[in-house]
C-alpha cells in the first residue's frame, strides 16, 4: 500500500504547469552549462551527418565501408582519455560523417520517392526529441531512469525479431513489429539517456561528446525508423493510387 500510495503522490507532484516548465532549479548552472555543450555538438554531429548522406548522393560511399568506419570511430572515441578534447570531437564528427554515409541509401531512396518524406520525417524526428528531452529536463531527478531495465528488454526483442526474420524470410509482419518496435524503445532511450546525462553531470561527469554521441544515436535511430515508416506508407499510397486509376 505504501508503495502505491508514494507512486501516486510522486505522479500528482509531477504534473505540470506554467510554474513547473519554468523551474529548472533542480538542474544546477554547472549541468546547464554542460547540456549546452552537449546539445551544440550534437547540432554540430548532425550537420555532419547530413554532409556524410550528401557525400553518398555525390559519389555512392555508402554501405558496409562507412559502417565500419562509423563503429571504428566511435571504439577510438572511447578509448581516447577525455583531456584529448580536440581529437575526440574530431573522432565524433567523423562517426557522424560515416553514419549518415551509411543511412546514405536510404536517404537517397526518400529523395527519388517523394522529398517530402524525407523533410517531414527529419521535423517529427527533431520534434519527438525536443519534446521527450525536454520531458526528461522538467521531471523529477531519476523519475525515468528505472526505464533503462524495460529498454534493454526490447533490445534483446529487437535482436530476437531481427534473427526470426532472417530465418523465416523477412516477413511482413516481423518487419513491421521490428520497426515499430524499435521506434518505440529508441524514443524511450531518448528520455532515459537525457536523464542519465543530467545525472552522471551532477556526480561529476562532464563528457560532453560522449554525451552528445549517445544522444547522436538516439536521435538517428528514431529518424531512420520514422523514414522507414513513412516511405513504406507513401509507397503503399502510391499503389492504391494506382489501382484506381486502372480501374
């Protein structure tokens, strides 16, 4: 009983208000700092990407190559000492690079499809980040983090579907359940990583392009699934469209 009652208060505590979106007290000026930093690199990473998907439009660098260099990247980030700042941001907008070269296929596809998808999948993205970001800022400290153990469950889901699609042919219906499923755990991730920051910040943890990274792979994560979703439903519009007119 105690346990539902204190799960109850904490919820109407946190309910929100004009008074509530302007507190950010919780967060000290030092964590504020840091997450500007965060949060400008991670713009910064994000251009870079956008410059990586351009390079496979004009050359067609994308595929296994860049996917190597993204995951060879990022090791070398990890493993550079944090008072090398210069060379790890280096490191970082090279994995960014490298990654939006590899999602360049997909990019390119969006294009030829309709360009439409491709803007409105890169708002809804920056949209859903904003707002589940900004969630996770405003609620009380730690209040999401208990999320963590429920997101890697679906991690291991995910891997699951994808191994059940590679056996039984990649059917519809796993597709479907994989890309949904993922959308929904990489959204979570955004709101429990945006915590976790905030949290390793206060104990003295300012990493800001580790940070900005895992934040990087959040956000691309979500857009690609967002991307997969609304060509898929853009091409099934175009062949009912189609029919009608053959009819």
């Amino acid at each position: 009983m105690d346990t539902f009652s204190s799960f109850f208060d904490s919820q109407s505590r946190s309910q929100w208000n004009y008074n509530t979106l302007k507190n950010f007290r919780q967060i000290s000026p030092i964590v504020q700092a840091h997450l500007k930093k965060v949060y400008m690199t991670l713009c910064c990473a994000l251009v870079a990407s956008a410059f990586g998907a351009y390079l496979h439009i004009i050359w067609n660098i994308g595929g296994y190559l860049t996917t190597f260099a993204c995951v060879g990247a990022i090791i070398w980030l990890h493993s550079t000492p944090p008072c090398q700042e210069q060379k790890r941001v280096s490191l970082l907008m090279a994995s960014a690079v490298s990654e939006g070269a590899s999602i360049g296929p997909l990019i390119d596809l969006a294009i030829q499809i309709d360009p439409s998808v491709l803007v409105a999948a890169f708002v809804g993205t920056a949209l859903a980040f904003a707002c589940f970001s900004g969630a996770a800022m405003l609620a009380r400290r730690r209040e999401y983090l208990y999320l963590g153990g429920l997101l890697s469950s679906g991690v291991s889901m995910l891997l699951w579907l994808h191994f059940a699609s590679s056996i039984f042919g990649g059917s519809t219906a796993l597709f479907k359940m994989e890309i949904y499923l993922g959308l929904l755990v990489f959204v979570g991730y955004m709101v429990v990583d945006t915590q976790d920051i905030i949290e390793k910040a206060h104990l003295g943890d300012l990493d800001y392009v580790k940070h900005a990274l895992t934040l990087f792979t959040d956000f691309v994560a979500v857009f690609v699934r967002i991307l997969i979703i609304m060509l898929k439903n853009s091409a099934e519009k175009g062949e009912r469209k189609k029919k009608k007119r053959s009819d």
